[in-house]
C-alpha cells in the first residue's frame, strides 16, 4: 500500500441489516471477517482501459491498517479472481456487531468466548476487559 493510498479519503459507510447484499455475505469465511474487522458490502463496477471490472467494496474497522489491507487483497486474489480489487470502507463498530449478530449468527456472547489472536485488534480492544 503505498503513501497515497494510507491518506486517501475513505468514506464511511452505514450499515443496517435489513439492505445488507446476502449476494456477498459469503465471500470472506467468519474467520477472515473476524481476524480482519472487515465485512463484504456488494459490488461495484467501473469502466477501465481494457474494460469493465468489478470490484469488491469492503468495510473495515480499521481502514488505514495496511498490514489487514494487504492480508484481504490478498484473500480476494487467491479465491476471487473475476474481481479486481477492493474500495474500503470505514465502518463503526457498534454496527458491525449488529451485522455480526443479525447476518452471521455470531452473538456477543460467542464473540466474546473466542481467542483474541483470532480477532482484529479493533474486536480484542472491545472485548478486552476496562
């Protein structure tokens, strides 16, 4: 990731159960939703030189976190190849935790029941006791 890409603008992105696209729920396993602090938010397509391409919009926790940036595109490479790349996202935590609850099945209670090496550190931060 380079200079630019850390600074660029990144938009934040509201999340609700009820609009949220089943069409790519599946994309990333609960593992890698959960050790990344990312959620998969649909599709967009944009015209390029060689064509159209299809991209992944992505939310994050942690958008500017290149170490967990570098880790999903490299995820969307190994088993996504039809799309390009990935538009990130900043998303709260608080809905995030809903979406994990209301979309995923994953409660707080068993959220908080899991190791914490296998959460993003935006997740061991929340749950780690104050």
């Amino acid at each position: 990731m380079g200079i630019l890409s850390f600074f660029s603008v990144v938009e934040r992105f509201h999340l609700n159960p009820e609009f949220f696209p089943q069409v790519t729920k599946d994309l990333f396993s609960e593992d890698e939703i959960l050790k990344n602090g990312i959620l998969p938010l649909g599709f967009k397509r944009q015209q390029s030189l060689s064509g159209k391409k299809q991209f992944l919009n992505v939310g994050f926790l942690s958008p500017r976190d290149g170490k967990q940036i570098s880790e999903v595109e490299a995820i969307l490479r190994s088993k996504h190849q039809a799309i390009a790349g990935l538009v990130r996202y900043q998303i709260d935590l608080n809905e995030y935790l809903l979406i994990l609850d209301q979309i995923y099945g994953i409660s707080p209670s068993s959220l908080s029941s899991k190791d914490l090496s296998e959460l993003s550190p935006v997740l061991q931060n929340h749950l780690q006791p104050k």
